[in-house]
C-alpha cells in the first residue's frame, strides 16, 4: 500500500540519519504525500494528510514532535489566497503548498545552528552546565559553544529508565567536552555548583510550558528554587497547541509509546515523558529568537487564529 | 568639508556633549539628540539602498556605543529607525511583514534581497516624516506617562520612590497626581550627597537604610528604569533592588517608569557587563593614601529580575513584564536585532 511506504520511508530518513529530528522528518514525509498527491480539492488532499498523519502516530517515535509538526504544517497547507483557491486547476495550489514546504523544510533544517547562534550569549567562561537526558539541540548548542573556545563543564543526569544521558555523556566526550554523569537522584546534591541548566523538549506547549523526557521536571523544580535559570533550546516547529493543566492532563498518545499503550497495563507502566509547567523556566530559545514562556501562547494564536 | 569629516565631526561632538555633562541629562534629552544625530548622519550620506542604510545606521551605533557604554539608548534608537525604514518600504510595496512562525514557510532570501535592494530615493522623504513623529512621540513621553499617574495613585497612598532628585519623569508623574487632586503621601530615599539639595516640598526625604523600616507603611513603590528588556527584567538606579525586595517581601506594588526609547531589544545575560560605576566615593585624602589598594566600587544600576516589578509604565500603557516582548515588536524589527 502507499500508506506503508511512506511509514516505511519515514523510518528509513529517522535511521539512517541519526541527527534528523522527529519534526523535521515528519515534514519531510508530509511533503513526499504532497509530492505525490493527485487531489482536486482542499478536502480531499487535508484527508490524504490526516490518514498519513495518523499512521505516523502509529510508530514509536515521538508522539508530540510528529504531532506539533504535522499541525503547522497542516495549517499553512490550508491557507492559500482567494484568488488561486476559485481557480479550476487544482495543481497550482498544491505547487503552491509544495513550494512552500520547500521553504519550511529549508528553514527547518537551519533551525539548530539559528538556535545555537541565539544560545550563544547565555554562555560564560568556566560555566557549569546541568542537562537532562539527550537532546540533539542541546548537543549541538554545547558543542558549538565548546568549539568556539568557551571552557564549559557539563552535568548530564543519567535519565532513567534508557539511561540517554549514557549516550549524551559519550557524544559530548567524544568532543572533549569535559562532562561528569550524575544520577538522577542527585540532581538536588550538584545543583549547588551549577550555573544554567539546558534542557531540550518534546514539544512546546501553549501554556510555555515542555513535555520532556521523564525527570525534566525534577531537575527543572530543584533549579528553580535554587534560582538557577533554566534555559529550553527547542525549534519552532515543535510549539503544540496542547494546553495540559497537570501531569494527568498530558494526552496518553504524549505519554507513551503507540507499542506500549496498545500491548501492555497502562497502570502498571511509567510514563516516557513529564510537562513542566512555564514558571519553572527562564527562557525558550527557538530558531525564531529567545522569548519568555509566556510569549508561546501569543505565537499560537497568531498563527492559528 | 567633504560629508565623511563632517559626520565623524557630529559624532565627536555628540560623544562629547554626552560625556562633558554632569550630571548627565536626562534620557528623552538623549535620544532626542541621537535622533538627530542620525537623521543628519542618514541624510548627508545618502544611502543609495535600504541596505547601505542599514549598515551604515548599524556601525555608526556601535560605535556611538562603544565610546559611552552606558547608553544604550543610542543602540535603540537606531534600531526603531532601521525598522521605520522596513516598513517604510513594505508600505510602498502594500505587503506586511510575517510573523515569526509565519516566516517559517517563507522563502525569505527572495524578499530580505527585495528589501534590501530597495530604492532609498523613494522613501527618503516618508523617512523623514516618520522620524519627525519619532521625535514627536520622545518629547511626549513624559507627558503620558505622567498622565497614567492618575490610574495608578489613589488617596491615602503612601508612595515610596526612588531617584526623585534626577528623574523629571518621576518628578512629573507624582506632580500631575497630586494636581489632579490626589492626596498621598511620598517619602523619597535620596542619596546622602544629594540631601543637601533642595528636595521637592511634596516628598519626605528619608535615607536608603531607612527603606525596610518604612516599607510597612508604604502602599506603593515607584521606580524608574534605565533600561528595560524583552525578558521583563530592567534596570534601575543603584539601591533600586533592596527596595523592590523589600516590597516584595511586604506585597507591595512595584511599578516602574519605563518610556518606550528605554526598551532594549536584546537578552540581558549578564549583568556585570552592563555595569557601570560612578565616580568614585572615597575622600580624597584616603583615596589618595590608598591608591592601588582599595577598590571602591560604586555601581549606577542594580538589576531587577521580572519578577519584581509589577508593571511597567510605558508611554502608551501600562504592561506587565511578561507583555515587554510583545511591545518590543512594535519598536523593533526581529531581523534587525538578529543582524546587529
């Protein structure tokens, strides 16, 4: 079937390019249905998306990345001027949304060094710097920070249950960032010597608040009232119109992987990631400019209203 | 005189006159005259495109800058009028700007090379205008942010204030309260220095470390800022800081003073680089003696995290800290900030 070789190439794209977001992946996918779609009508193509989209959900990537990504990417396929829209020819809208999709995945794809670029003035001389789990945007923030001559020391939390932090600890050696591995539980000992903590995120929800791996919230609450700032790197396209009110409130497909929530007893189960309210956070640094928590919210209504 | 000597000439004596004055003038002075020093800078070397203009405003800014670190209004300055400029243009061609999420499906090189290519001959005279109203709205800050006093001072308040003695726009703002037939009460902490001077009849003087005694009786804090930025966080003359703690620790209100030129576009990282001391204080005969040994530090400013003020009293509005952002869009053009 079609829908299975697109699942199937958007795995191949997730494998074979380790550095490749979720997010950005999933545009990339969206954009072969769009390539390939014959619709003659907005509906018809918007329902081809949606199937996709929802056997994308299906796989065990990240429900929250697959799902902020395919809703901006939804939404700027639905806008299109009058004009074109009364014309018969359908093809020139869709050449229309594929151009653009061009220049979202263009932009998309610069969106890490737009965010190392703005992280860079967070940056100080002997800092040291606690993060959690493995972040792809956070590594490549400390890395560019350390090649060009900042001396910094990097904290990283093992992240239980898949012990990432393992991994993070080896790519940052790798590079001769100096980095010391904590446990979990230990976030509270070392937040003392700390001097920013950077995390990455899942997703980006209305409130400002993250949905981040399991345990961010720890480290984030133990930061706070240390007044340590807490710094989130996280691209624009992970921004989700979700608007959790507590842990509870997190929508079950965030919280666990599709195998899991269809094989296994939820309530005997631990949930993959945690939603860190806005309060216990300093900035979110994007591709589009740092901005407070609060300021999400706005670009969420400018952009969906 | 060729028109290269003659703007270096403008900027010496601009940089003169900012550091000949003491005490300093006050900031709409400031950015009054760098709105002039610009608009002559832009007009005699005659940008051919919106892009020269560009880097032009931009090294004349930094350098201004670099010379006088502590005004950061001339860096603002010349952003508003690089984002005048844009829009300017874009007013020309009838399309607006997209939104940072927006731009995210834009292919941007397409229109930033229209942008920038764009002809300054055609805008040079709406360039003018708008830097007119620019000027315009710098001269009347003061008067509305006084007249938001109204709002914000009711009868029986017991209004603490800080830096009364060189602030006109706190000396207004508590005028036009109390000519509008508010009856409250001002105690004001003034510098020992400055006691001496003769301090406006309405206020009770009192000393900086009487504040925590007096903050029980106190109903509202005012403030004034020196700079301001999108995080909500601003600074405030030196002791600004204790006096927002303490009001904090008491629930009090703190608002601050904040006209639209003060707003700074960029991230305050680190507080110690923006510091700037004022002379320092030790006598004379003891300086002296201890030259090289002690180290008198005096710093101008203090730092006040957002959550400390309860609002900003901007020219248009009152805003709380979380809003700043919001505000610096109007003033500011995101690619200008990214670029400087």
């Amino acid at each position: 079937m079609v829908q299975e070789s697109i699942i199937a190439s958007f795995r191949a794209k997730l494998e074979n390019d380790r550095s490749k977001s979720t997010s950005l992946a999933t545009v990339e996918t969206l954009l072969e249905v769009l390539d390939r779609s014959r619709a003659t009508t907005v509906a018809e193509f918007q329902n081809e998306l949606n199937q996709v989209v929802a056997a994308l959900e299906k796989t065990d990537f990240s429900s929250t990345s697959i799902r902020s990504a395919a809703d901006l990417f939804t939404r700027f396929t639905s806008l299109a001027p009058a004009a074109l829209l009364d014309q018969e020819d359908f093809s020139q809208v869709l050449d229309l949304y594929r151009q653009r999709a061009r220049s979202f995945i263009k932009n998309a794809s610069g969106s890490r060094a737009k965010i190392s670029h703005f992280a860079r003035l967070f940056f100080n001389h002997h800092m040291n710097i606690l993060t959690h789990s493995y972040s792809k945007v956070v590594l490549e923030t400390i890395l560019d920070a350390h090649r060009s001559g900042f001396n910094l020391h990097v904290w990283v939390t093992e992240s239980q249950p898949d012990a990432s932090g393992k991994l993070m600890l080896e790519e940052l050696k790798r590079e001769g960032v100096p980095t010391t591995l904590v446990l979990d539980s230990c976030v509270g000992y070392v937040m003392e010597r700390i001097n920013a903590v950077l995390v990455g995120a899942e997703g980006v929800m209305e409130t400002g608040g993250i949905i981040n791996k399991i345990g961010t919230v720890n480290v984030c609450v133990i930061a706070k009232s240390r007044n340590v700032p807490v710094y989130v790197c996280a691209e624009a396209i992970k921004f989700v119109r979700e608007f959790p009110l507590s842990q509870a409130d997190i929508p079950q497909e965030f919280k666990y992987r599709t195998s899991v929530i269809e094989k296994n007893n939820l309530e005997l189960e631990h949930p993959d990631v945690d939603y860190t309210a806005p309060e216990f956070l300093t900035l979110i640094i994007t591709d589009v400019g740092a901005m407070k928590p609060e300021a999400v919210g706005e670009e969420l209504i400018k952009m969906y209203i | 005189m060729d028109s290269n000597t003659e703007i270096e000439e403008l900027k010496r004596a601009f940089i003169f006159s900012l550091r000949k004055k003491f005490p300093r003038d006050s900031s709409s002075v400031i950015a009054n005259a760098t709105v002039n020093l610009l608009r002559k800078i832009i007009f005699r070397e005659n940008p051919k495109t919106m892009n020269d203009l560009q880097v032009s405003l931009a090294n004349h800014c930094k350098r201004l800058h670099a010379a006088q670190r502590s005004e950061l209004i001339v860096i603002n300055i010349g952003l508003m009028i690089s984002k005048l400029a844009r829009d300017e243009v874009l007013q020309k061609k009838g399309g607006s700007e997209p939104e940072p999420l927006y731009s995210l499906w834009r292919d941007d090189e397409e229109t930033t090379e229209k942008l920038k290519t764009a002809d300054m001959k055609k805008i040079k005279k709406d360039l003018q205008a708008s830097i007119k109203e620019l000027v315009t709205e710098i001269e009347s800050s003061r008067e509305c942010i006084a007249s938001q006093s109204t709002e914000l001072l009711f009868n029986n308040d017991v209004v603490m204030v800080h830096s009364l003695a060189t602030s006109k726009t706190m000396h207004a703002f508590l005028t036009h309260a109390a000519k509008a037939g508010r009856k409250h009460r001002v105690i004001t902490i003034v510098d020992e220095e400055e006691q001496s001077e003769t301090a406006p009849d309405f206020g009770t003087p009192i000393d900086l470390y009487e504040a925590a005694s007096k903050m029980p009786q106190t109903s509202k804090v005012v403030l004034v800022a020196a700079a301001y930025f999108p995080d909500g966080s601003c600074l405030v003359p030196a002791g600004g800081h204790q006096i927002a703690l303490l009001a904090k620790r008491h629930c009090i209100p703190v608002y601050v003073l904040a006209p639209f030129y003060k707003l700074c576009p960029f991230f305050m990282t680190e507080p110690d680089a923006l510091h700037t001391f004022r002379a320092n204080t030790l006598p004379f005969d003891l300086s002296a003696k201890s030259a090289g040994l002690v180290d008198c530090l005096n710093p101008a400013f203090d730092t006040l995290e957002s959550d400390l003020v309860t609002l900003f009293v901007s020219n248009t509005s009152c805003i709380i800290p979380s809003h700043v952002n919001r505000l610096k869009e109007d003033y500011y053009h995101a690619q200008d900030i990214a670029d400087y």
